[in-house]
C-alpha cells in the first residue's frame, strides 16, 4: 500500500478536499462518487460522507491501495 503524508495548516480539512490536495481524484465529482462507494475507510470505518473532517493523525484509505495520513 502506498502512503502519504499530507501536511496540513488549518484545524480540519474535509475528506473530499483532502482527496483532491493529494491527486487521489481529478475533480469534487470524481471525489463524491468513490466516497458515495464506500471505497473509502477513515481511522478504519467506511465514511460514506464526503464533508466529513479530518485532523492530524486521522488516515483515510481508498481502496486498500493508497494511504493519506493528515499531519
């Protein structure tokens, strides 16, 4: 599995822009649709909702193939 770490400067920021920041999606559509899916595990749990906030130490995974860890 492939892991990034994604550096943030604010208190949260929500799935589908943390998504998008790391190049794991195109466009918000494209992030909407695979977070819909269910592709996505947040800290282990399926998150079906894309505005949900993460902050440092929070993972998400998509697909069991790419690892975003906010720092």
């Amino acid at each position: 599995m492939e892991t990034h770490d994604i550096q943030i400067h604010t208190e949260f920021i929500r799935l589908q822009d943390l998504l998008k920041f790391a190049g794991a999606v195109e466009t918000g559509g494209d992030a909407k649709l695979i977070i819909q899916e269910g592709r996505i595990r947040v800290n282990g749990e399926v998150c079906t909702m894309r505005g949900r906030k993460l902050r440092p130490g929070d993972r998400a995974v998509l697909d069991d193939e790419l690892e975003l860890v906010v720092k």
